[in-house]
C-alpha cells in the first residue's frame, strides 16, 4: 500500500499540473512515476542501514515531482511558483525556473527515525551538477564522521542519453575511489525512457546498455523494468545494502518510457511515430497496480478512489492559497540549524581583519621548516626548508610560496581547515609550493601544515586527476557543504581553467542570483605573458571580468606575496561568501621584487589598489595602471630610462569589485596627469574592455590603452616575437631613454 500511495501521489500531481496549467513546462515523470517510491524506499532503507543524510542529485525530468513527493515541498510553494505570484523583487531579478531549484528537508522515516534529504540546484547542462552533490556529499561525511562514509549518501538520477553521452560522468567514475574524491560508493538511478529528446538509443550509445560505462569501476548494474514497482523497491534494498557494505557505486537501470515528448509541447511523433502510438494506448503504472491490488483484495475500489481524490482536494487548496498568500519558493540557506550558522548574504561590509601576530607567524614557518627525525628529504630542498624555519625569527623577506603557506598555517592555527586541491599541487606546477615532503628512502610523505600545534584544524592536500571539469565541480560542492573550511582548486595552468567553464558559468559565477547559494570557493588561475606560447600564458582575464555583476565573485590580480596571505584569509574572515578568482603568478614566485615584509602581513590587509610612495604627485606627467605581473615590466623599464619622477605605477589588485572610491583618490592626487592603461594581453583580451567601460562609467576618465595588437589567439609561440612584443609595450607606455 505504501508504494501504490507514493505512486498516486506523483500520477495525481502530475495530472492536476497538466490540466491546471496547460502549456507550462514541467518535464513530468509520467511514464517513470516508479521512481517516486523507489526514492521513498531509498530514504527509508537507507536509515535502517544506518544512513542520516541522503544528498540528491537530478536533472529537469521529474524534479518538480521529486520536491514535492520526497522532499515535501509544500504543494503551496510549488503553486507559487507556477503562478508566479511571489514578491517582486524576491530573488533579485535573478532566480531559476522551478525545474531547476533544489531544496532540503529535515523528514522522519517510516520507522520515525530522522533524515536530512537535500536536492541540489542544477542547470540545464545534465550531469554537471552531479560532480557538485558529490563535492557536497564529501563535506558533510567530513563534518559528521570522515571514516565512517556510510552516514551520508549521494544518490545521482541519471537519463539515458546524458549517462554515457556526457564525458563528466567517466570523469566522476575515475575519482570515485580515489583518497581527495571517495564518497564511499554512490547509488545511481538511470531514467531510461529509451530516448534523448528526439535521438534514439542507437545514436547515442554503443553496446547493449547505456549503463555500460558503470563497467568501468566494477560497480553491479541492476535492469529493472519499471512499470513493476514492486521490484524496482526491491532492487533499491540490494543497492542501498550493496553501497553500506562494500563503498562501491551501484547502478539501477530504470527501463521506462516518457509519456509526452521532451516537454508537454512538444509533439514526440514527428520522429517516433511507433513509439508513441504505442505509448499513449498504455495505462500508467499506477493504474496497472491498482487493478493489481484490488484484483488480490489488498485494497478495494472505494480506497483506491479516496485516495486520489484526498490528494486532488489537497492541490486544489493549495493552489487557491498560493493565490491569496504566496510563499516563499525556496529554503532560507543561512539556517541557525545548517553549517551556514553565523553567514550572511549581506556583503556590504568588505572590511577583514587578516593580519596576524608575529607569534602566529613564527609557529607556522617553524613547522614549514621541520621534518621528523630520520626523514630523509631531497637534498635540493635543504635550503628551501631551512629559509622557511627561520624566515620570521630572521625577518627576511617572504616569497610567494612562503605567504601562500602562511595563510593556510595561520587559520588552522585559529581552527578553520583549509582544503587545496588541483593537478601537482602538493608539490605545485612551477615547483614553489612544496606542502607535502617525500622521503628520498622510503617513499613515505609529510605534510608541514598538518603539525603546527595539536589543537590546530586539519590541512588537506590532494594532487588531482587529469582532469578540471568534475574536479571543480566537486570543489564547488565542498564549499556549499563546509562554508567555514578554506577550499582552494588550482589550475596547473590558468589556459586550462575553461576545460571547467560550464562549472565557472552556470555555477561559481551565477549560482547565488540564481539558487540564492553562495560559494566561497577559491580559484588559482596561473596567468602572465612570459613566451611559453599560446596554451600556457592566459588564464581568460577577460571572460570572469564579463560574468561579475550584483557584486557576485572577487578577481584579483595580486602582485605580492602579502596580498595573496590576506586574499585567502579574509575568504574566511568575512561574514559572507564569494567565490575568489585569482591571477596567480609564474615567474613572480621566484622575481626578486615580488616579495613581502614581515610586517606586510602583521599590520596591514589586503589592498585593492597600490600606489607609490610620491613626494610631489603635481611633478607627475602620465598615470599608469596597471594589473599583475607586467607591473614589475614596467618598473625595470622606468628605471632604465629614469622616467620615476614622470610616471606613476598603480597596480589594480582587485579588478571586481571595482575599487571606485581608492581610484577616485588617485585620479585627485594626479589631477594634472594623463592617464593610461597598460595590460600585456592583446586588446581583444585581459582588462582592457572591462576597465575602460568602468572608468568611463563610474569615473568619467578616458584611458589611452596599450597592449598587444588584437588576436584570436592569446600568445605568441615564438620567445623572440614574444620579447619585441613585450619591448614595444613598454616603450609606448614608458618611453626610451634619451641616450
């Protein structure tokens, strides 16, 4: 009775909707309502076994189902939603449509034992959003109990042409077992409706199975038919059991049918005519098991008849409520119950305090200097280690590798962990980062910043697999799972950040306007023209510039070992979150010039701007600002043609938010000047677009640009076009010198 309830509940929603809202897309789950209670079972066994959080992940086919029948989303907020009749300015000329939102909930199960369900958000890009509900799923099994995976478990609905037709998938399957990724086994329902959209399986899959690709990672594949409900519970019990005993994936393969074409408009017959004369003779699963119930006397008729009709009276005074007093669609995400506690979604107030005590210092580099007794590491980095023990007690000038490190030992020391994951990082690409130590003898690792003090938070370092997609996906996740823990990804070069831009785009840069979720998340993006050719000098300045607005994300081009210490830091210290994106550094991390004061970090916080140190600004001809690594360029050029008391260098260090106020008090200081902005980019690139619309807009200042000529390309392959190139942007912007 149990199932034939859940089912009558997802066909009798999905039948009002159809006949109250004629027209408006839902993307029901008729033809696959067996999900509905194999869902119900999943949550329900699941906690017999132990489970306390199952963390979902779907696309746009039945979701509108699944939040109502599952998550118990109010039949009110989804009418809301179809009526649109919620407050204005609710979601801030933002928001998603309602096949999209997520929700979470707090349930009792079948046997009255508590369950926290949660549904992420997801865009229209099918599969993406699963890398981030395992990123989630990670977090909250490191919050509960990180040896005990079994606590929390992800369950991914799949369709059958986006399981093997969507590369992220094989990528997820690839990190499944790995120590940075492992969620102890998800549990996966395919929706195989036996058709993508207007493709049939024969044109998207090879093999007998679109399940096939699960073969990769040994997990057992379970074919169901899925207009028999009762064994569609059954294999979500040997599933649910399988994943608490073994930490393997599982694979249930859900052969159904999609009763309509890909939304209700659309007309399935101009190119499945047979399918669909066939499909629309058929009875619903749930007409098929009642006729089965009642034909064995489980029920009768009259039961079965009240029973629609106690959930059509229920949707009919819902729908007249949302009417007259509409409710707010989505869950409030800083709850005084979830990790959230103590966050805001206001972030008006940017001010930090990021500096730190010498003491603090002191304790950090101490560890980054020590090794235990008999450890044997590369003799190459004697010097290194030894540079990082005694740099505070020395007060010798900090590299950028040192204030990276120093930003994560500082906040483990005062209890935030801090995780940093991306290729190579533990040792880092560039060979500047060194947080984890290998034994030359024995193989056997240390990581420094995981023995600080014994009271300190836990550091995590984890090289990834060759790949950005899923890996940043996952990442996102683990920050909308663990606001308070620092999570850094680095790209090995910024050029291959875009292998993830579907992350970037409809998750990092517009998940808040849209799902009111926000993201403190950590991108290092190495960047900076220094003649390795076209695939290894641009990180796409230009493209993060194009998605800041509604003051959604950070970028920055910082140029100081001290700037990137309280960058990291105040990602922690704020009272809200916004994602980071940071022009990282290649050849700074060694420059002679690029580095930092003790007292840098002690005294003072990041800086959005940075001006130099002028006695008589009136003497000032030309303004030059400027942004990263080209700064030091064009320092060593002025120096060479003895232009410093002529020409002023302002480094932008935070690109977005747009510093107005710090470079109204430049453009003051140099009112006599002329002024200029000079990227190493090609126009078309970098901060040139960006900058000059902001100037002129909220400054009302005209730039003169230099840059590299336009190109579709981002660099040079030859060193020797790439120096001539270099040489003329900084005469243009500098001068020769008069001999």
């Amino acid at each position: 009775q149990r199932i034939f309830h859940k089912l009558t509940e997802a066909t009798t929603l999905e039948h009002f909707c159809a006949t109250r809202y004629i027209g408006k897309k839902r993307f029901s789950l008729e033809g696959s309502e067996s999900l509905i209670p194999m869902m119900s079972e999943l949550i329900n066994h699941a906690s017999d076994e132990g489970a306390e959080v199952v963390t979902i992940g779907m696309a746009h086919r039945g979701r509108i189902n699944v939040l109502v029948n599952i998550l118990n989303k109010s039949y009110d907020q989804l009418f809301t939603e179809f009526e649109e009749s919620w407050a204005e300015d609710y979601v801030k000329g933002g928001g998603d449509v309602k096949y999209h939102l997520g929700y979470s909930a707090d349930i009792l199960t079948a046997h009255d034992l508590p369950m926290h369900i949660t549904l992420a958000s997801n865009p229209s890009h099918l599969e993406f959003g699963h890398s981030v509900v395992l990123g989630k799923t990670r977090a909250r099994q490191r919050a509960q109990h990180e040896e005990d995976r079994s606590l929390c478990i992800p369950l991914l609905i799949h369709g059958d042409a986006s399981f093997p037709g969507q590369g992220i998938v094989a990528e997820m399957f690839n990190m499944a077992h790995l120590d940075g990724y492992t969620v102890g086994g998800t549990i996966h329902f395919v929706i195989n409706n036996q058709i993508g959209f207007t493709t049939n399986p024969h044109d998207s899959y090879n093999g007998r199975y679109c399940t096939d690709i699960a073969k990769m990672v040994s997990a057992p594949i379970f074919h169901v038919n899925g207009d028999d409900p009762e064994a569609c519970v059954h294999v979500v019990q040997m599933a649910v059991e399988y994943r608490q005993k073994f930490h393997n994936d599982v694979i249930i393969d859900v052969w159904c049918y999609r009763k309509h074409g890909h939304n209700e408009a659309d007309e399935p017959s101009y190119t499945q005519p047979m399918m669909y004369d066939i499909i629309r003779k058929m009875k619903t699963v749930t007409e098929k098991y009642g006729d089965e119930l009642v034909a064995n006397s489980i029920i009768d008729s009259k039961q079965r008849s009240a029973l629609v009709e106690d959930v059509r009276s229920k949707l009919d005074e819902s729908q007249q409520r949302s009417l007259e007093q509409p409710v707010l669609p989505h869950v409030p995400p800083y709850s005084k119950t979830s990790a959230w506690e103590g966050l805001t979604s206001n972030a008006s107030n940017r001010e930090a305090e990021t500096a730190v005590s010498v003491e603090l210092l002191d304790a950090v580099a101490t560890a980054l200097g020590t090794t235990p007794e008999q450890f044997n590491h590369h003799p190459k980095l004697q010097k290194l280690l030894a540079m990082r023990g005694s740099a505070i007690k020395n007060d010798i000038q900090l590299d950028w590798g040192m204030g990276e490190l120093l930003a994560y030992g500082t906040l483990l020391e005062e209890g935030s962990p801090v995780r940093l994951t991306g290729q190579d990082v533990e040792r880092g690409t560039f060979s500047h980062r060194h947080a984890v130590l290998f034994d030359t003898v024995t193989g056997g690792s240390h990581m420094p910043l995981n023995h600080i003090s014994n009271n300190q938070a836990t550091m995590c370092i984890h090289n990834s697999p060759l790949t950005e997609s899923a890996c940043l996906g996952f990442e996102y996740g683990y920050s909308l799972g663990d606001p308070k823990m620092l999570i850094v990804w680095e790209a090995q070069f910024g050029d291959f950040a875009n292998g993830a831009q579907v992350i970037i785009d409809q998750f990092i840069a517009s998940a808040e306007v849209k799902w009111q979720r926000a993201s403190g998340l950590v991108l290092l993006l190495p960047h900076g023209y220094e003649g390795q050719g076209p695939e290894h000098s641009s990180a796409r300045l230009e493209r993060f510039l194009s998605l800041c607005s509604n003051e959604n994300m950070s970028v920055i081009n910082p140029t100081t070992p001290a700037q990137i210490f309280h960058a990291l830091r105040r990602q922690i210290k704020w009272t809200f979150r916004k994602p980071l994106v940071v022009m990282s550094p290649k050849s700074l991390l060694r420059h002679q010039g690029a580095v930092s004061t003790i007292k840098d970090l002690t005294e003072n916080g990041f800086k959005s701007i940075i001006d130099e140190h002028i006695e008589n600004p009136t003497k000032i001809k030309r303004v030059v600002f400027c942004s990263g690594k080209v700064y030091y360029d064009l320092l060593d050029h002025r120096k060479k043609v003895d232009a410093s008391a002529l020409i002023a260098l302002v480094r932008i260090e935070e690109l977005y938010p747009f510093p107005q106020y710090a470079l109204e008090a430049i453009i003051q200081k140099y009112s006599d000047a002329e002024f200029m902005y000079v990227q190493e980019e090609p126009e078309n690139m970098g901060a040139w677009h960006y900058i000059d619309a902001t100037f002129r807009d909220q400054l009302d200042i005209s730039l003169t640009r230099v840059s590299r000529r336009p190109c579709s390309s981002p660099a040079v392959a030859s060193n020797k076009m790439h120096t001539i190139e270099q040489h003329r942007i900084l005469i243009e912007a500098i001068g020769l010198s008069e001999n």
